[in-house]
C-alpha cells in the first residue's frame, strides 16, 4: 500500500521516496517540499525522457500537496 508518511515537513508517499532514492535524492536531508523539488531541478535536464517522465511525476505531486497545504479551508 502507497501510504502517506510525514517526514520532516513534508508528506510524502513511500513510491515517490523510492524514486527519488533511485537518484540519490534523500527526502530524510530535506526540510521541506521546497528543498525536495529544488534537489530535482539540479538534475532533472541531464536526464533520459523514461527518468524525466518519472521524476516530473513525483515533483507534480509535490508540489499540488504543498499547494494544498497552505490553501486555507
């Protein structure tokens, strides 16, 4: 089961911490969704299309989380 987990400040689920472990992205370092999305920024143009698709995905939903996050309800 894909769960939500809270590491830091930053949900997370364990798929999307599987695939920035695979490069060599460590969400445990991070403080925030800010930091996650700007560790892929510095790699995601030196990548193949596959590893690109895959590491836009997780940053899309990271950042509609954090999105909703600071929306006031």
């Amino acid at each position: 089961m894909d769960e939500l987990r809270k590491i830091n400040n930053i949900l997370i689920k364990d798929s999307e911490i599987n695939t920035l472990k695979k490069y060599d992205i460590d969400v445990n370092q991070c403080s925030s969704i800010d930091e996650v999305l700007f560790l892929i920024d510095q790699i995601i143009d030196d990548l193949t299309d596959e590893e690109y698709d895959e590491l836009d995905y997780v940053s899309r939903e990271l950042m509609e989380r954090k999105y909703y996050e600071k929306v006031n309800k």
